[in-house]
C-alpha cells in the first residue's frame, strides 16, 4: 500500500498491509520467501562489522522475512522496534540473557510458561548465578516484598499459563520503576488483539508468534517488541552470537497468517467465552478457570486490560479420579489432545495431580485438571462435543 502513515490505520487494517509492501524488483503483490543465506557483499568488505544486523549479510545476522515481521509485530504493539527469533522460548531467552548478568535478582510469577520456570528455577541460576524468587504476582503487596536491592527484572504472564490468573500491569509497572526495575510481560495468552502492555509502561513484551499470530499451527517463532537500542542489543548478543534464528519459511508463514490475525482473534474470544460459561453451569465440572467469567478472580481487572475480549484458553476440572480426564478425550471428536494454542482447530491437555508445579497452583487445580484451547470452529459444535464426551462417561450435563 502507498498510504505510509499507518498510525491512523485500524488494527486489523494494519495486520494486513504493515511489513508487505509490494515487492520493488517484480512488482509482486505479496510478499516472497527469500531463502538465501547469504548476501552480495560490497566491493571493500574489508572493514565490515560481521556482527551487524541492519545491513544484509548473512540470514544469521537478519533475514529479509524476518525484518518484514518484525515490522508487522513491532507495530501491532505500538513498540519502537522488535526481534523475531525461531521460538517464543527463543524470544524468551534471548532477552534475559541479553538483560541480565551475575549477580542480578529476577521476580518471576508462580504461573508462567514451563521453560520460563525451568530457565528461572534452575538453568539461569546454577550457570550464570542469577537470583531468582517465584512469586504470585497478583499480589502487588507480595511482588513489593520480595524486592532486593539487586532486583533488575520482574517478570509475568497475564493471564497465566495454564491457570489464567491476571496480574495488575500498570500496579507492577508503577511499583517497579520506583524501585529502577525494569518489566517483561509474555504476552502470548492475551496477543496484542486484546493487550498491549507497552502502553501500561512495559519495558519489555515477549510472545509466542506460534500460537495467535501465526494461527495455523504450523510454524514457530517468537517475538520481543521493545525500544530500538534493546533489540539491537538482543539482535548482537542473542541472534547474532547466539544464533536462535528464525527460518525465513516460517517467518513468511507467520506473516501470512498474521493477516488474519485480528478476525480469528475474535472468534477465539467469542468462542471460549460461549464454551466457558457452558462449562460452569455443568454439575460435572468442578471448576472454571477464565478471565471472561464473572465468577472469575481477575475478571474486573482483565475487563480493563482485555480491551477486545478474553482470549481463546481456558481451564476447567471434572468431579472424577485422573483416569476419567483421560477417557473422556477419547470420546472427543472435534478437541484433539495435544499441547499449543492457538491453532484454527480446538485442543485440550490433561494435566494431572502429579504434574511438579501444582503446588504453584490454586487449590481447585490439585486434582488434576485439562487446559483447553478453543479454536475458531462453530461454538455451538464444541460444546455439543464436549456435551457428548461427558454423557459416553455417565456424566450429568444440563444445556
Ligand atoms: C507457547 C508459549 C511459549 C513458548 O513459545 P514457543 O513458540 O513454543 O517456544 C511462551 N510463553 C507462553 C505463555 C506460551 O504459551
């Protein structure tokens, strides 16, 4: 498009036009995979910094798609600047090991992605000697409490993965940068359809491209949307010298799937909303964990900062032993099992009472309980499916 004044474009206007411009040399319309690994060097490359990621050099250093979707995101999060790395843990890890150093202390919350608690709870402390604290952070008293004076980070999902907790961001951002800590939100669960916590003062967003953005379920890639000097230390430090980089297949995929990321958005929201308050009205259920729901601890807050709806995960228990979660996937026909969100099809684990982080969870979770991500498929057929899967188990359902 030739109108380059985005900011007065709708979102879900610029999902599809920002970073897919018209391609110069052929005039295609959409953009191309540029698979190459490496590029034309200048007639004197003698003085060239090999490290450099802004000119093109080598696909390690920055690939064509991959600036291309650093665009698009960096402006769907109204950030100055983004990186997109090969996975949403590739993201993660590259702005810890490029913001953090010996010595330092990291709040991170009780309910965040696995690979951040074992990147918190065990690697980053045993090799680098980083302090960590694992605290609930929808308590702003108890983040407050755990501060020390060598606190540089604090770290949260909102919601939380698996349990859909909500954390206060502006309450954390106010209370960090009074302290001179600095703040990272993983995104992922909420995508910038419905949050964009730089504008609650975050310093720093982390997110999954393979679950929302993408959509497809099919490619990886992450992302940190933050000011330009930050990525460009992210780019020297964690792809560059690191080399956590994104393929340019998936990055082109990604943003491919990108542009209809804002209406399948919706229909995720719409979706888990409708599923989520079947859900609570079904004696069989023994809980429902989803910020939509008035029942639900956060929902206030996730009012104020889900601008356009809750997203597509939920969490819900059965009254039942452990090997009925299990029998009763075997009855589903439309839910697969199988982890990830995201994806235009419905999916549903079962995470069961021995699962090592339980005891960070609230208490209805001890039991054993499934995560579900709904789809974007007919509302009404997921519930009959589950409505279904319950009554082959004897289970009392109501409409
Ligand atoms: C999936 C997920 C990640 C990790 O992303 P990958 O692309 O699988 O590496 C990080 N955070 C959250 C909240 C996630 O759901």
């Amino acid at each position: 498009m030739s109108n380059k004044n985005y900011d007065e474009l709708s979102f879900t206007t610029r999902a599809i036009h920002v970073g897919a411009d018209p391609d110069p040399a052929s005039g295609a319309i959409e953009p191309s995979i540029y698979m190459a690994n490496s590029f034309q060097l200048p007639y004197d490359p003698s003085t060239m910094n090999w490290s450099a990621s802004e000119a093109n050099i080598y696909t390690r250093n920055g690939g064509v798609n991959q600036g291309m979707l650093e665009r698009k995101v960096a402006n769907l999060h109204g950030g100055e600047d983004c990186v997109v790395l090969a996975s949403g843990v590739a993201a993660l890890s590259g702005l810890f090991f490029t913001k953090l150093k010996k010595g330092d202390h990291v709040i991170f919350s009780t309910v965040t992605y696995v690979a951040t608690y074992r990147i918190f709870n065990e690697l980053w402390c045993d090799k680098w000697g980083i302090e960590t604290s694992i605290v609930d952070c929808t308590d702003v008293e108890k983040i407050k409490a755990a501060i020390r004076p060598n606190t540089k980070l604090i770290h949260f999902e909102t919601p939380g993965n698996p349990t859909c907790c909500i954390c206060d961001i502006e309450a954390i951002v106010k209370l960090a940068h009074e302290h001179n800590i600095e703040v990272s939100v993983d995104n992922t669960f909420s995508s910038p359809y419905n949050t964009r916590p730089l504008e609650y003062g975050v310093d720093y967003v982390v997110e999954s491209l393979t679950k929302y953005i993408n959509g497809h379920g099919d490619s990886m890639g992450g992302a940190i949307i933050a000011d330009h000097k930050t990525c460009e230390a992210i780019r020297y430090q964690a792809q560059v010298n690191i080399g956590g980089c994104i393929s340019p297949f998936n990055a082109w995929l990604i943003q491919r799937g990108a542009a209809t990321f804002p209406l399948r958005m919706q229909v995720h929201n719409d979706n888990a909303l409708a599923v989520a308050e079947w859900l609570e009205k079904q004696p069989c259920v023994s809980f429902v964990a989803y910020p939509g729901l008035k029942s639900f601890k956060g929902h206030e807050l996730a009012k104020k900062q889900m601008k356009n709806g809750f997203g597509g995960v939920l969490s819900f228990g059965l009254k039942g032993e452990h090997d009925l979660f299990n029998r009763v996937v075997t009855h589903l026909n439309i839910f697969t099992s199988a982890v990830s969100l995201g994806n235009t099809g419905s999916l549903i684990v079962f995470l069961g009472e021995d699962d090592e982080r339980m005891y960070l969870y609230p208490e209805e979770f001890h039991g054993g309980f499934y995560r579900v991500a709904i789809g974007i498929e007919d509302k009404n057929d997921l519930i009959n499916d589950l409505r279904q899967a319950f009554k082959a188990e004897g289970l009392e359902t109501v409409d």
